[in-house]
C-alpha cells in the first residue's frame, strides 16, 4: 500500500471491503463465542436446575414420608387412648358390677329380714290364735275370761319358766 495521498478510490474501496470483511469476521467470531458461552450458561443452568429439581422431589418424597409417619403416629396414639378409655371404662364398668352385686345381695337380705319382721313368730301367732278363745294378753299378764266359771282368771307371762308350763297353766284356767 501506498501513502495516503496516492490512494486512489479503488483502493480505498478494497481496503474498506478488507475492513468490513474483518469487521464482520469479528462479529461473526464475538456472535460465536457469545453464543458459546450463552450455550454452555445454559447447559450449566439446566444441569444445575435438574440438581436442584433432583434435590427438590427428594425433599418432597421425603416430606410426603414424614406426613406418613406424623399420620401414623397420630393413629397409633389414638388407638392407644382409645385403648386407655377402653380398659377404664371396663375396669369402671367392673367395679360398678360389683357394687350393683353387693347391693343387690343388701336388697335381698334386706326384703327377708323385711319379711321375717312382718312375720309373726310362732309364739306371736301361738298368742293372736289364743286370743281368739277371749283370752286378753297385755303387759305381760294373761286374763282369762271363763264363761263357765264367769271369773276372771290372771296369769303372768313373764316369769322364768319354759313357755309350755305358762301355757298348760293357761289351759288349765280355761
């Protein structure tokens, strides 16, 4: 090449095309590598966000897991309650038994001494039957109304003999 002043427009022509040429090589080379690197960026990023995704799901599975475990737990636990309240109720349900039993026999021992008071003993009605000839029997003393005789004949019930003397006494009054 030559001076600047002996350049003719030809040569200017080439020597712009040269530089156009070399400029648009220059881009061509910085649009590759631009796109290179954008290439390998995004590779790197998808391998990354696949990592990550990979890390994501297992926290996930393992998340999910704990849930289960939590649910499980819970489940155990309230079977176990209701285990607790179960035996409670029946140790409960076992005690009140028995204590309706106990009753129960109160009750029943209770109506037969009811009934056993209510009852004349045999003296008692041995007295009400005799009492029905007109004997009068009252604070202790028998009296005697004798219709044949026309007396009134007074025997004492409290004395210290067998009841069988103090009625043969009676019998013998009438």
């Amino acid at each position: 090449m030559t001076s600047s002043s002996s350049l003719d427009k030809s040569d200017i022509h080439e020597l712009l095309s040269t530089i156009t040429l070399n400029d648009s090589l220059f881009n061509i080379n910085l649009f590759t590598s631009i796109t290179n690197a954008h290439r390998k960026f995004k590779q790197e990023s998808d391998i990354e966000l696949k990592q990550k995704t990979n890390v994501n799901d297992i926290l996930d599975k393992k998340l999910y897991l704990i849930e289960n475990e939590i649910n499980t737990i819970k489940i155990n636990h309230t079977k176990n309650n209701e285990n607790i309240n179960l035996v409670e109720l029946e140790n409960s349900y076992s005690m009140y038994k028995d204590e309706l039993d106990t009753i129960q026999k109160n009750i029943n021992t209770y109506d037969e001494q009811l009934r056993l008071v209510n009852k004349p003993t045999f003296n008692q009605l041995y007295l009400e039957l005799i009492k029905g000839f007109g004997f009068d029997i009252k604070n202790g003393k028998c009296k005697i109304k004798n219709e044949k005789k026309k007396c009134v004949i007074e025997v004492d019930l409290n004395k210290n003999q067998p009841l069988y003397k103090t009625v043969n006494e009676i019998w013998e009054n009438v």
